[in-house]
C-alpha cells in the first residue's frame, strides 16, 4: 500500500470502529499486513481507540499463587507442571489468613483486583474449596479490593458457589488458537478452557481469558485467539509474553521483539476494541525498555508486583511509569 492507501484504510477502520462495527478477519488479516510495515500509524490508531473507552485510566490486578506445583497438566510452558523439570517451590493450599494477607499487599500495591491462583486441572478437594470461600468472604467484607479467582476448570455449583462467596470475575486463559493448542498441552483440550468461559458467563461473573504469545504460534493463530474471545464475549483480556523457564520444553524458545509484541497488542485492541486488555507475565524481560509504550499499543491495564513463579519489577517503577505518561491509576 502506498501512504494514501494506508491513511485511507485505517481512517476506514477508525471510522467503522468509531460507529460500533467490529472488524472482521479479513480487515484483521490486512491490518496484520500493514503493521510489519508501518507499525507507529496502526498504534496510534488502537490508542485512540483505549482513550475512547478508557480515557487516561489504567487498570491495575495483582495475583498470589495460594496452591503451587504438582500440577496433573502437561503444558509446555509451564513450571508448575509436574511433567517438567523446572525448579520451582511446591506447597498445599496456604491458610486463609495468608490469602487475605495477600489481598492487603496487592492492595498497597494501587490495584483494583486480587487473583487467587492455583496449580492444577481443578478444585479437586471441598476442603480447599471451602478455604478459598471462606477466604473470599472475609476478603469482600474487610478489604477494598475485587477479589478474582484462577481455580482452574469449573463446575455449574463451583461456579455459583465462588459467586456466591463475591467472585465477580473469573481467570481462565485459553492460551491460544485451537489449532495451535494441541502443540501445547495434550493432557487437556481447548475445547475444555471454552466450556470454564462459558460456564463463567452463564452464572454472570466477568470472564477473564487471554493467552500466552511467544510459544511458536503463528499470526493466524493469534488472530484466531483474538476472534475466540471476542465471540465468548470474555470482559477481560491478559496478554501474556513467554519467559522460557529452564527446565520447559520451551526453554530455548527465542523471545518476542518487542515491537512484535506492541504489534499484538494493538491488534488485539482493534479487535477487541472495549474490552479491558492487560498485559501481565513477560513484559519486564521482553518489552525491556519498550514497556511504556504497551498504552501507546492499546493497552488500557497491567499486572503489578510479582507473577506466579517468577518476580515482577518494583511497583514505584510502574508507578512511576504510568505518572509520567500522564495516566491515572483506576482505583
């Protein structure tokens, strides 16, 4: 495309967005084409599109890892999983007052929601079941802070019951396309994370599902991600940038550039262009000093303090960072 053609495409774009029109796969696919070339126009584009809808806001989660390891699951990219050799600590359910103690930490942290992560295919005792309720009881009523949960696969009464307790949203990545899912893990299906989502948005909780960028997926396969969620409706979009951790089949996996990764950023802005879309794990040693520029990109959130098995930056940086970029945390 010449650069008239390109201004007028995108200016099409814009205004098809502008009017609530979703894009389809063929434009995405154009879009694709056009950003390895000129990738500054269609960032400016998804910011315009993030400033519509979030204006100067940033959006703020933090997680703990309240069960870790052992994990029955064999993805690929992962520490926890007990099919790979990574070096990571493995404990039980912590106790209660260590999740709400984690709550106040993330709290201190300028974030608006607290994820309670565990390893595994699932909730698999009503004891720990029980614990992690109880704990979001006491979570909704002491601390001014959403409390989320990443429990792995649910149930039609787990998920009512989380509700109950004051879940308003729920993590469950589908990590990538369908297609390329089968490369990944193999001791479950993607047809499988759908069904968590769907079960999500039945009991009216916020679905919370992205992916992970980076595992040898191919552009196709993103987009295909992209559409997946769209068509789920999911409210919450994390994007994820592998950090190959020794001892993974995908230790060698050579990392994203970082403009790869911006570029993916604002696809999926463009495609998802209401949904709050975050980017978490991986942009510290992947994006480097490129990190500012993931709201330029369409971004309107991020993961703040550390992930599950590896550390994040200080969270005076990140404050710092969202300050001088003239955005306001979302409290």
């Amino acid at each position: 495309m010449g650069n008239m053609k390109i201004k007028s495409f995108i200016d099409k774009i814009e205004q098809k967005l502008s009017r609530g029109i979703d894009i389809g796969r063929v434009e995405a696919a154009e879009i694709v084409s056009l950003i390895q070339k000129s990738p500054f126009e269609i960032h400016h584009l998804a910011n315009k599109i993030r400033e519509k809808y979030f204006s100067d806001k940033i959006n703020l989660c933090g997680i703990a890892n309240i069960k870790s390891g052992n994990c029955s699951e064999d993805c690929k990219y992962c520490a926890q999983s007990g099919h790979n050799s990574a070096n990571v600590k493995t404990y039980p359910l912590v106790e209660e007052n260590e999740m709400l103690e984690g709550a106040r930490r993330i709290k201190g942290l300028k974030a608006s929601r607290y994820g309670l992560i565990t390893s595994g295919c699932s909730i698999e005792k009503k004891s720990d079941l029980l614990r992690i309720i109880s704990a979001v009881k006491r979570i909704s009523n002491e601390i001014d802070i959403k409390p989320c949960a990443s429990l792995g696969e649910l149930t039609d009464e787990t998920c009512k019951m989380l509700k109950d307790a004051g879940i308003t949203r729920y993590h469950h990545n589908l990590e990538t396309s369908e297609r390329f899912f089968k490369e990944i893990c193999t001791t479950h299906t993607w047809a499988d994370r759908v069904k968590t989502v769907k079960i999500v948005k039945k009991y009216g909780l916020q679905a919370c599902s992205g992916g992970i960028f980076g595992m040898g997926e191919t552009w196709d396969d993103r987009l295909d991600l992209a559409f997946s969620l769209r068509e789920l409706e999911v409210d919450s979009i994390p994007l994820n940038f592998l950090n190959p951790i020794p001892g993974t089949p995908l230790e060698k996996q050579p990392p994203l550039e970082p403009m790869e990764i911006l570029n993916i950023i604002s696809i999926f802005r463009i495609i998802l262009p209401s949904r709050d879309i975050k980017v978490c794990g991986g942009r510290e040693k992947n994006l480097r000093q490129l990190q500012s520029w993931i709201f330029y990109a369409g971004a309107s959130g991020m993961m703040i303090g550390n992930y599950l098995t590896t550390a994040g930056r200080p969270h005076e940086l990140d404050w710092e960072m969202i300050e001088d970029l003239g955005l306001e945390v979302n409290l």
